[in-house]
C-alpha cells in the first residue's frame, strides 16, 4: 500500500506533557486569505496561528439582519458558499476532565485536543481529512496548531497512541499530541456538532474573521465521526453562536455594530455545553440552560467587544 507521506523514525514519547511554545501568526492569515478557515484544501503539513476570539449567544430572529451587516462590509469564506458548512469534533480530556475543569475556574493557561472534520458527517470515511488540533489559551490570545491527515491516521494517533507518517516540520507537533494523550491518558469524552457561516475581512480588515454557528449539536458516545449516530441539541435551536476571531484589534464598525445590536459576551465553550448537558459535570454558570423559555429568559453579562 502506497504511503500517504514518508515516515520519520519514531521514538517513545516523553510520558511528561509538555507545556507547549506559542505559535506564529500563519502566513495565509497575515494576506487576508481565508484557506485558514477550514480544510477543505490540501492537507498541510503543519498550521499555527495566533488570535483574539470573542463569543456571543445571538437570538436566531437577529441573525439575518447581523448577516447583512457581515456581508456588507467582509466577504463570504470561499470554501462555505452561500449555506455554509458543517463543523464536527471529537474532544479528549482526562478521566477526570481536566481540561474542562481547566476552562470553568479560567485558568490563563489551558490546553484542550479535538480531531475536527469540515464538511458532512456522513460523508467521512478512513480517508477523509480531518485536524488532529491543539487549541490553547495563554491569557487572553488563543492559540492553534494542527496537523491534517487522513482520518485513519488520525485515529491511529488519537486512539491507538501510534505515531503516524508525517514529514519531519510535523514531528515537534505529534510528539506533544502524543505526550497529552499518554501522559494524561487521554480518551474521547463529548463530539460537537453544527453548522457554520463564516466571513473574511477584507482591505483593512485583513485577518479579522466571523463565524456564525447554527443548530448547535453533541454526544456523548459513538465518537466516530462518521458514526450514525443520534445527536441531540446543546444550545437551544432559538440561538446562533458567534464568533469574532482577530489577529491584533476589532475594527471600530464591529464594536459599535456589537453595542447598537445588544450583543452579549458569552464564556459559554461548546466542549463543557456538551458535557454539562450530558450530565458529566454540573451545570456552570456558563451553560446556556436547555429549555428554549428558560434560555429567552437567561441573560448573560453585557459587556462590549
């Protein structure tokens, strides 16, 4: 069988995680491209960027008119057409959920691995490419590394602890994937789900990105990306969630859309909304409640971008 890339001499991982350097801005991101948005591309062989990213809970009735305002003044990314796309994610965390403990107390330091597939679940097979990710937060930038690969490798990596073929740029990367999951004894915990509009900054807003996230969905189970398998709701269907993702500052037009609109700053995390609703965690005072009536009625610290 052909290989997909040339393999690197393999070595024993360091049972001791590692903290992890900070990452450079990607190139892409610095040229306003929007190929850092998602895989549906070649795969690369190692990617890393640093930004700001603020959360906001948005009734679905206001989406359209906060969708006129993003496409007026940013443009659609190419890859999601006029519909968007799907996003789905397996998370990992300890037997103790470390890494969700991690998120609720704050801590300015905090790491948290996902295998991430663009496009529809149903379509995933052993080849399709995913993200095996590392997404971490050094006090208020967060921080991403990843790597794509085929979705059997990636399993090879994230549930057998094998590591896999790379090219030698993306050894530093798996080892530390590597030294997560046996250090820490990694295993999947929750998967989310949903479907997501995103825009690019353009001219002067190079680097500055939006994203809109639909029908919000997890489980708790049948972690295979793949897998039909049932989801269900974490985040009422009565609210999007969006995401401002920039690489230095938020351009003026974007605060005062957030203040004229109410916009609300949420520290809701997808991963601990699915494992809060799944009962594996009590209940934060960052869950969005489930109950649509209740959710209406939730009212979030208001705060401008």
């Amino acid at each position: 069988m052909r290989s997909w890339l040339r393999r690197a001499p393999s070595r024993a991982p360091d049972p001791q995680p590692r903290s992890g350097a900070p990452s450079t801005t990607d190139a892409s991101a610095a040229h306003g491209d929007d190929r850092d948005g998602h895989a549906l591309r070649a795969p690369s062989r190692l990617h890393a960027f640093n930004r700001y990213e603020i959360k906001y809970l948005v009734p679905t009735g206001d989406v359209p008119a906060l969708r006129a305002h993003f496409a007026a003044r940013m443009d659609r990314d190419s890859h999601g057409g006029d519909t968007g796309y799907g996003v789905w994610s397996v998370y990992y965390d300890t037997a103790g959920l470390r890494f969700y403990w991690e998120k609720i107390e704050g801590l300015k330091f905090r790491r948290k691995l996902r295998v991430r597939h663009y496009g529809e679940a149903s379509t995933v097979t052993d080849d399709s490419i995913v993200h095996v990710e590392i997404k971490q937060r050094v006090n208020r930038v967060t921080q991403k590394r990843r790597v794509a690969l085929p979705y059997h490798l990636a399993r090879d990596l994230c549930d057998r602890r094998q590591l896999v073929e790379h090219v030698p740029q993306q050894r530093a990367f798996l080892d530390e994937v590597l030294e997560l999951l046996c250090g820490l004894d990694l295993r999947p915990v929750a998967m989310t789900g949903y479907q997501r509009e995103a825009f690019v900054g353009r001219d002067s807003d190079l680097g500055l990105r939006v994203t809109l996230d639909h029908r919000v969905r997890g489980r708790d189970r049948d972690f295979h990306l793949g897998a039909d398998a049932e989801n269900r709701l974490i985040v009422p269907a009565t609210f999007s969630v969006l995401e401002i993702k920039a690489n230095e500052r938020v351009p003026y037009w974007l605060t005062d859309l957030a203040a004229r609109t109410n916009l609300s700053i949420v520290r809701m995390s997808k991963y601990c909304q699915s494992v809060e609703a799944f009962g594996h965690a009590p209940r934060s005072l960052f869950h969005v409640p489930d109950d649509a009536d209740r959710a209406t009625a939730w009212s979030p610290v208001k705060s401008e971008v």
